[in-house]
C-alpha cells in the first residue's frame, strides 16, 4: 500500500474532512445482528465477535446454546468443541505410518471442551449454505462432537437458570439447559455513509457504499470484492 503511494491512517474516531475528497469509498463491513432475548442473565448472552475475538470467554466444560447455523453458527459451534487435546489423524481415522490398507484406522472419538446445542429457525437442512467441499467437513465435525441441532424454531422466549426457553414452529415448547447462550443469527449494515453525505453536502465528492455496509444479507467475499473492484475501476 504504502509502495503505491497510499496513505493509511489508523485508529480514526472522528471522520474528518471527507468533503475534501473527490470520492468516498465507504467499505466499513457488516455487525452482528442482535436477538432480545427476554433474561435473568443477560451478562451470559453474547454476540459471536465478542467470543471469537475473546473480548468474553466461556468456560471449558460450560453447556452453550448458540443461535444460528449458518456458516458463522458452524464456525462457533467448532470453536466452542475444540479441544487442543485431540489429534486430527487419530479423530479422522488416518494412519501416519501407513502401516494398515489404506492408511486407514477405526476413528477415535474426539474430547468436546463444551457440551453445544445450535438452533435455527428455518425447517431445512442444517448446514445446507455451507461451502459445497467443505460443509460435509464441518457437519462431520458437529456430529463427532455430539453437538445437537434444533430446527423450526418459532420463537426464543427466554433465558434462565432453567436454560434456553424456545417455542417451536409447532407450537412445542422446550428448555434446552444452558450456561451460556451466544448468537450468531446473521449481520446488519455497518454504515457510515450516511453520516459522510451530510458532511459531504453540496460538495461534488461521490460517496460510494462496497460489501457489507450496503447490503449485508447474503454477503460473501466475493461479492463484496467485486463491488469493490468495479468501484475501483469507475473513479
């Protein structure tokens, strides 16, 4: 960046003289999306940013409900199964020294850090948006885990000592015992580009609005790249 002649400036809490510029890329991404939840422990509901970038934790052995089972519910739910004590090799059934046909072994059961339960709200298959080579290996990983899937969820009433309180599509109710509850049911705009056209005026400055911060619903990179690129390729 910097060889291209690019200045980067950090950290900035204020945004500055923007109609100074000719064009405004806002590129500003995506935030997690909130779910109320009526709680007697709101201080152990948190969104999926907060325990992936480990501004909160969750205690081995912990029992955790995690609302959403798209490919951030997945990737939350693999996060919170992780043991640092299991080996890939012997958890897949792979034989480094060959010595068997195949180079295959019986499989070894792996250790689960924390008992996981995921829900959604749609009736259909969990995992289903998944990438098509991978999400076998992330459903795979769910199941050695023993990580139960709750579909058709129709509301989530509450959480208590008692655990999640949902109401299903049904009309079932149930309570699923948990510790912990963290949600992962989708993003929202993260935009700025509104705050930018009212300092911007009647400037002639140009506010452009890539990725995440225009559109967050399906989102994915490569969708956000190329906006990003055609932008580019205008100005």
């Amino acid at each position: 960046m910097r060889s291209a002649g690019v200045t980067l400036r950090t950290g900035c809490d204020e945004l500055g003289d923007v109609a100074s510029f000719d064009d405004v890329v806002v590129a500003t991404g995506v935030t997690p999306r909130r779910v109320n939840i009526e709680s007697t422990r709101a201080d152990r509901i948190h969104p999926y940013d907060a325990l992936l970038s480990g501004a909160v934790s969750v205690p081995s052995g912990a029992k955790v409900a995690v609302i959403g089972a798209g490919g951030i519910g997945f990737d939350v739910a693999e996060y919170l199964v992780h043991s640092a004590d299991n080996d890939f090799y012997a958890q897949f059934g792979v034989d480094r020294t060959l010595a068997t046909r195949g180079g295959l072994v019986k499989p070894t059961p792996p250790k689960s850090e924390r008992t996981v339960t995921v829900f959604q709200r749609s009736k259909g298959k969990f995992g289903a948006d998944l990438g098509k080579t991978t999400g076998w290996i992330h459903r795979l990983e769910l199941k050695q885990h023993n990580v139960k899937m709750v579909g058709s969820v129709g509301s989530y009433d509450r959480f208590d000592d008692d655990g999640l309180h949902v109401t299903l599509a049904s009309g079932d109710t149930m309570i699923e015992p948990a510790d912990y509850v963290i949600v992962c049911a989708g993003q929202v705009e993260h935009s700025i580009a509104d705050d930018i056209a009212a300092r911007v005026g009647d400037a002639a400055t140009a506010v452009h609005v890539v990725g995440g911060a225009g559109n967050a619903k399906g989102l994915d990179a490569a969708r956000a790249i190329r906006e990003a690129v055609q932008v580019a390729d205008r100005i």
